[in-house]
C-alpha cells in the first residue's frame, strides 16, 4: 500500500524555488510521510552526477544533507560518492540488504515544460530515473522528489549540460533544507 494512500488519492504537488508558501506545504506533507513511516528506516537516495550541470541535483542534496548529520537519515549520492546510472542498481540491492523495511524517497534532476522551470514535484510512488534521457534504470522509491532544471524533449543531453548551475544550487538548497525541516519535525520530538 502506498502512503499516499493516507490521503484520499495519489498527491502530487509542485512548488517554485522561490514560492515560499507552497514549499511550506510541502514541507508539511513530506513531515506526514515521516510521520506515517517513523518506525522504518529513513532512506533518501540522490540521484544524479556532478558531470553534468543539470544532473548535479541530487548529489548536490545528498552532500547539503550529509553535512547536516541528522540521526539515522541515511543518505546515498552524494558529490563524493554519486549514485548514477552505472551504480545505481548497486546502490539499491544494498539499501535492501542493509535495512529492513527501508522507506526510500527518491531524488533526482528532471526535465520539464519551461513553465514548470525551477519547480520541485513530490509525488507518490518509485521514481523514474533516467526517463528524461530516454534511458531504462531501475524504478526506486515510495515517494520521490524532482527538481525541474530545464526544458525536455529535444536534445536532452545538450540540454543537462547547459544548465545554469545557479537555478540547480538554489534548488539544492532548498529541497535539502525541506527534508531536513521536515525530518527533524518528526524525529527529534
């Protein structure tokens, strides 16, 4: 059963880097599903590479949230220890050897409409990495969160690399701050 099911139907909400008011809300759902889960290990797993601007998301947010220490988040991808494509199959098989029951959110750069630029999505459900660049990886996670870098569908590739590392920074920032606020709501009462 999803935990989404909690509310009435699968959710899926999208917050503006800079719209102050629905990250708020999305710090309060992503504190419910903390709460909702407090007895399994908490797992965040970071995908993405430094190699590429636009895909340095999530290793971006692993690292703001390692540095952070909060007790028993366990954090995978970082910028030292990235999880990408050629490991990310690795990384999962050993989240599940090592912890019973883990809940997993997923993390990872998308791309999207330019609308939609400078969003952050938390949706119920396995992440997809790798869609955006038409590649087929392993589906991970019960909930998941992306960061809409920049615009999808023509030359995807080109596109990740030439992303301004500022819009991917502040994004970082933020999404690291969210989880960290949310999880320690939960877990330091």
């Amino acid at each position: 059963m999803s935990l989404f099911s909690l509310w009435t139907e699968p959710q899926k909400m999208k917050a503006h880097v800079d719209d102050y008011s629905a990250k708020a809300k999305l710090e309060t759902r992503l504190s419910d599903l903390f709460v909702a889960t407090q007895k399994r290990p908490a797992v965040i797993l970071c995908i993405g590479t430094d190699r590429s601007t636009g895909d340095a998301l999530g290793p971006l947010i692993g690292t703001h949230l390692s540095r952070q220490n909060l007790p028993q988040l366990h954090v995978y991808g970082t910028l030292d220890e990235p999880v990408h494509a050629t490991n990310l199959k690795q990384n999962i098989e050993f989240i599940q050897q090592t912890f019973v029951d883990p809940f997993i959110i997923a993390i990872d750069a998308c791309l999207g409409r330019i609308d939609s630029i400078g969003c952050i999505v938390l949706a119920d459900g396995p992440l997809k990495p790798g869609a955006g660049v038409h590649k087929q990886l392993p589906e991970v996670g019960e909930a998941h969160l992306t960061g809409i870098v920049n615009v999808g569908g023509f030359m995807e590739y080109m596109v990740l690399q030439n992303t301004r590392l500022n819009l991917v920074w502040r994004m970082s920032e933020n999404i690291s701050s969210i989880l960290a606020r949310s999880y320690s709501k939960i877990r330091y009462k």
